[in-house]
C-alpha cells in the first residue's frame, strides 16, 4: 500500500465514529479467503463495532464464527457491523454498554451464551486514549478511567467468560506498540497497555492446564476512529507516517492475526504478542 495520505481531520468524542473518517478505513480485504477455521464457533469481540474490532468481527465471521459485538455509543457503525457480518452468513449479537463496568462484562457474557450458544473466543480489544502535553495534565478522573476502559474490562471479562471456556478455546488482548517504547503523550495509556501485557502472560500461564490460550496483538499506529477522536488536526495529518513503513496500517491488516490466533494453527502459542507495527525494531 502507498504511504500514508490521511488529511487533517478530529472527532469530538471518543471512540470516534468510522463513518466520519475520510479516508474511510479498510476493514477487510475483498480477496481475504475463508477456509472455516472457526466454523461454529462464538467470538465475544469489546469495541467491535469499528477499527480493529469491526476488523476482526468480519474475518471471524468470514472464517464461520459467530460474533457477540461490544460498543459503547456507536449505534450506526455497530448496525453497519452487524449487516457485514450477517451477510458472510453468520449470526450478530449486538450488546450496546460500558466495559468499565462489572456488571455489564457479566450481562456480556450471559447473553452471549443465552443468545449464542456459547463462547469460544474472547478479544478483548475496547480502549481510549488522551494526548497530554504534560504528565501534570492528567487527573485522577481520566486517570481511573482510562485504566478502567483499557485493563479492568480485560480482567472482569476473563473473570467471567474463563468459567464457560473449554480447551482449545481462546483469549486474545489488544495490545500496543506503545507498551514496549513508551509515548510520551500517550502517558497513561501507555501504562495500561504495559498492564495489559502483564496481564496476557500471567493468564496464560494460569490457563495452560486446561488448553485455554492467551495471546495478543500489538498493532503499531493503525487508522480506526480512536485516532481522529484522540488527537488535534495537526497530529492526525499524515498519521503512521514516522514508522518505518511511513504509513499507517489498516485494521485489515491486523484482523488475519486475530484469526491465526483464535484458531488451532496456533495450538503451540500461548502468552506471546504478535506485533503489527509497520516495522518498529523493539527489544521484547
């Protein structure tokens, strides 16, 4: 793909909404092939209504996998989801609600076995970011709530879905690549991406008895709503163009490594980060 020609561009709320962005992002290759590697399975997918999440939602289903859809607000980019999956031929749950909160993490996983019949895989992938210009900016609101949005859903979903799980079964994060270099504006939610890698390796070797695996994705700067709904006109023109690659990635290039991931071609993998970053080196 060229380099990155994003114009500037900002969105006033957070997650941000897809069907504003110019350029739209791709979410799936018209010449991705399915080959049923998650035929019949149930994919709970957090911020699944756009980005990343609405990437991987629609590789899933062109694998045969069923998808629960978590958003918070995002009503038309979810029912956009929902119409993209439902046209590979398979069933969307669509759970409208706040992933810092406990309760609905429960209600999350309740229906989407009631209404599923299941749960195999769980991506745990909703987040949101603030740009600070200075580390004294940050309040103890913002603060706590990043951490709730970016690392307590991790735990309270796998507190509630690991009990419905079975081997061969699957836990997924989005990770970052701003967990192993750091940002020195993205502060805090650097640090609950750095969580969140603690939190993979940790879970993975808690589950690995009983076959269950724990991977991540860390994608470098990638074009989804979070990015014009994060930062000011100036940063978002030309975004991704300081990797290596000099562009930003697609969530359409992030998606087949959830599949890899959720699938049992990586039945020897567990604890493990794939990183997606348009060629960053990193000591990991």
């Amino acid at each position: 793909m060229a380099e990155s020609q994003i114009p500037p561009q900002h969105q006033d709320h957070q997650p941000g909404d897809e069907h504003r962005m110019t350029p739209e992002p791709e979410f799936i290759r018209d010449d991705y092939q399915g080959t049923g590697k998650l035929k019949d399975k149930v994919a709970i997918i957090t911020g699944g209504d756009s980005g990343i999440g609405r990437a991987v939602a629609l590789h899933y289903a062109r694998e045969g996998a069923d998808c629960a859809i978590v958003y918070l607000d995002e009503e038309r980019d979810a029912e956009d989801t929902k119409a993209l999956v439902e046209a590979e031929g398979r069933r969307c749950l669509l759970l409208n609600g706040d992933v810092a909160d406990s309760a609905f993490c429960r209600e999350i996983v309740e229906r989407t076995r009631s209404e599923l019949g299941g749960v195999n895989i769980l991506v745990n992938n909703a987040a949101e970011q603030h740009d600070w210009d200075d580390v004294t900016q940050i309040t103890d609101e913002t603060l706590q709530r990043t951490f709730a949005t970016n690392i307590f859903s991790h735990f309270y979903l796998i507190r509630e879905t690991v009990p419905h799980l079975g081997a061969g079964d699957t836990i997924i994060a989005t990770s970052s690549v701003n967990a192993f270099k750091g940002n020195d504006t993205l502060i805090d939610y650097s640090s609950t991406k750095g969580a969140i890698q603690g939190l993979v390796r940790s879970v993975a070797q808690a589950l690995v008895g009983r076959e269950i695996r724990v991977n991540a994705v860390a994608p470098g700067p990638v074009w989804t709503p979070l990015i014009p709904a994060s930062f000011d006109e100036e940063k978002v023109e030309g975004f991704g163009e300081q990797v290596p690659m000099k562009r930003a990635g697609q969530p359409s290039e992030m998606g087949p490594a959830y599949v890899y991931l959720a699938s049992k071609e990586s039945s020897y993998m567990t604890g493990q980060t794939i990183h997606l970053n348009g060629g960053v080196i990193l000591n990991t």
